[in-house]
C-alpha cells in the first residue's frame, strides 16, 4: 500500500467511526453492529502503530466516544471518566500480560501474572458517576467524552436500587461512585413487546434501551424503565472542610485515606454503603484463573439476567495500578476481554418511546 493510500484509508476510517460514534453516543441508535465497529476501530489501531507519523491527535483511537448533549447541563469530572482497551484472543491478552509485566520490570523475571487481579464481567449499559456528599445523593452524570459528561441526577435518583442516603457512618464527606446503569433482559424484552403492540420501533439491544431511558428529560419516564446499576469503582474521594466562621463556604480537598489499597476490597466498602455489586466479581489470584473466569462467565451468559460483552481484568493492588498509569483514553492496569459477536444489529421498526 503507497503512504497516500494509507493515509486516505486512515481518513475514510476515522470518518466512518465517528459517524458510528454519533449515532451510538449521542443518538443512542447504531447502525452498524457492534462487530464491525470494532473491526474498523482494529484496523485504525494497526494502521496507526505500523505507521505512526499519520496518527492525528484527534484520531478516534485516541478519545474516550461519547459527547455530552447540549439538553441537559454539563457536569466537569474531577476525575476524568475513561473506556477501557480490550483484547479478542488468547494470544492478543497474552500481549497485555506482557506489557504488565515489562512496565513493571518484571518481564525478565516471569511471563505470568504474579499480582492479584479483580476480575469482573463486563457490562453492558451507560457508564454513570455517583456523588454522595456526607453520604447523601447529590448528583449524577453520564462519561461524556471523559470529561464533561450530562447532568442526569433526576434520572438516575429513580434507579430503586441506588440509595439515596449511603448506610453507616464511615464513609468520606465526598464520595463518587462510578459503575454501569443497565437494562435488564427482562425489562428490555418487556419494552420491546410493549413497543412492538404499539406498532411502535423499540430498542436495538439492552445497552441502547439503557441510555435512552438514562438521557430522558423527563424523569418520569426513566422512573418506568426499571433500571439496575453496579458499581466497578471509584472516582473523585474528598473531604470538605468548612472555613473558619463560615459554615456557607466549604472547600474541597482530595482525601483518599478511607479507601483500602485493593480494588476489590473498595468494590466491598461501596457494597457496604449500601451500593450494589455484580454477584459474579471475583478476587483472583493468577492467570490459570483469569482463563477459568473467562470461560465461566461465558457459560454463564445466556443465563444471567442482565447482559454483558466480555469479561474486565483489573490490577488488584492500587499501587502496581498507579504505577502503570493510564494512555489517553484507557488505564494501563486493565482490559476488557471481550466475548465473541453474538449476533449481528437487530433493527426494529420505528417507534416513539418518549411519550
Ligand atoms: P467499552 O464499552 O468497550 O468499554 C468501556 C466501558 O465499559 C466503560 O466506560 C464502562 O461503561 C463499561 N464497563 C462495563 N463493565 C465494566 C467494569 N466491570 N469495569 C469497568 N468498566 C466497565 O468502551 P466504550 O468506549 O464505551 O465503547 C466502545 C464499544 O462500544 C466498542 O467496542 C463497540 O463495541 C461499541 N460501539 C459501537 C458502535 C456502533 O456503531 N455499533 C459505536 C460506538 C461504540
């Protein structure tokens, strides 16, 4: 292929995906299945790194997809919110492994995981952040781009099963919660049948009909969606402290001395506020395991009640995931390894569901 083949191939991909992005992010309509996009999002990746002077800045492979509709207001992460690299095969997690381990120095010294890994399914929903001011709910907001994602506090303050006062007493003045709001099989088939008597077109598959009901402007209509959420992690952890005779004015600062030095073990201190937790994460404690999870939960797929792509691997131990650090658009210390297609787009036919 000549360098001016390459370099109009590169531009009719990033072209292509950010058309999908569109339609998937901000519509919440794919028109391509899942697979495809993927498979252009491969081929960008292995044009960029074969040849990496024609890689753009504003490449899709470099951002977090997603844009913040102008409908509702915007919230700024303090943290940012990223996706998640992901592998397809044995040999390509193998590769991950190894970047673990020679960024950690220890490629010399072993080729398998010597570390705890959290190993969780991977969901497929709206990624959302929670925050609890001394414990109590005050604001929720979609990824975005990473940075500024929608203000949907009104929305997700109807999901039943996120509290709206956090249990206990030992929790930081601010805590952000973040995880995956998603349909339930159940649910999704029960809307879609509704919609279909309607003469209505319903959702294409659970993870749209989630972020539809989630960017709704009116609650009401996410309250009747039936919703579930599980937590996978951690954003912005801080204390507030109030100025000296002004109780109006409080500052903000980063404290993260309640948070436990494991991610699992913060996946159970937020399931001890009273935040739901996916039943099938588990704590591992080497490769041998990553493999039986994978395989586990991929038997298990067709009989969970809520839908899933693939499984997510994350450094255990927060020190080795600091270490490793993040790229532009994804941590260094995880991947998802993600299932085969199950099946191709299902497009139904036109329906309204905002009435
Ligand atoms: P992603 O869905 O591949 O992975 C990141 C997301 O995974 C996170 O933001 C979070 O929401 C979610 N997640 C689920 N379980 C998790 C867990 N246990 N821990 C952490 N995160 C978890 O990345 P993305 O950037 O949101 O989307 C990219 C994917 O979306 C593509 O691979 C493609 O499959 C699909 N997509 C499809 C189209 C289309 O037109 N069909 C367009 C854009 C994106």
């Amino acid at each position: 292929m000549s360098e001016l083949s390459i370099i109009k191939r590169i531009a009719e991909i990033c072209q292509l995906i950010n058309h999908y992005n569109h339609q998937y992010y901000v519509l919440d309509e794919p028109s391509v299945p899942d697979v495809e996009y993927d498979r252009l999002m491969r081929e960008l990746n292995t044009l960029e790194t074969e040849h990496p002077h024609l890689k753009t800045v504003d490449s899709p492979s470099q951002k977090v997809g997603g844009t913040a509709l102008k409908s509702f207001s915007q919230v700024t992460h303090q943290l940012p919110m990223l996706s998640l690299d992901n592998v397809f095969s044995e040999q390509e997690w193998q590769a991950f492994v190894k970047r673990l381990l020679d960024r950690l120095n220890r490629g010399g010294v072993t080729s398998t995981l010597d570390f705890a890994i959290c190993a969780e399914p991977k969901l497929d929903g709206l990624a959302v952040s929670i925050r609890y001011e001394k414990g109590i709910f005050v604001q929720a907001a979609t990824r975005g781009d990473g940075m500024v994602g929608e203000n949907i506090t009104e929305n997700v303050r109807t999901i039943k099963s996120i509290p709206l006062r956090l249990q206990g007493t030992s929790f930081p003045d601010i805590l952000e919660v973040r995880g995956e709001v998603f349909m339930p099989k159940a649910s999704f088939d029960a809307l879609n049948k509704q919609a279909i008597k309607k003469g209505e077109k319903g959702f294409a598959n659970p993870r749209n009909a989630a972020a539809g009901s989630l960017r709704q402007l009116d609650s009401k209509i996410t309250a009747k969606r039936n919703l579930g959420f599980y937590a996978y992690g951690i954003g912005f952890v801080g204390a507030l402290n109030e100025l000296d005779d002004d109780i109006e004015s409080e500052v903000e600062s980063i404290d993260e001395s309640w948070l436990a030095n494991s991610h699992y073990q913060r996946l159970c201190q937020i399931k001890a506020l009273g935040l739901p937790m996916c039943p099938e994460v588990k704590l591992l404690e080497n490769a041998t395991q990553v493999e039986a999870f994978y395989q586990d939960i991929l038997q298990q797929r067709e009989a969970l009640s809520y839908e899933i792509d693939g499984t997510v691997f994350k450094v255990d131990d927060i020190e080795l995931q600091k270490k490793l650090g993040f790229v532009a658009r994804a941590p260094r210390w995880a991947t998802a390894y993600k299932f085969p297609a199950q099946e191709e787009l299902t497009l139904l036919e036109s329906v309204d569901f905002q009435v």
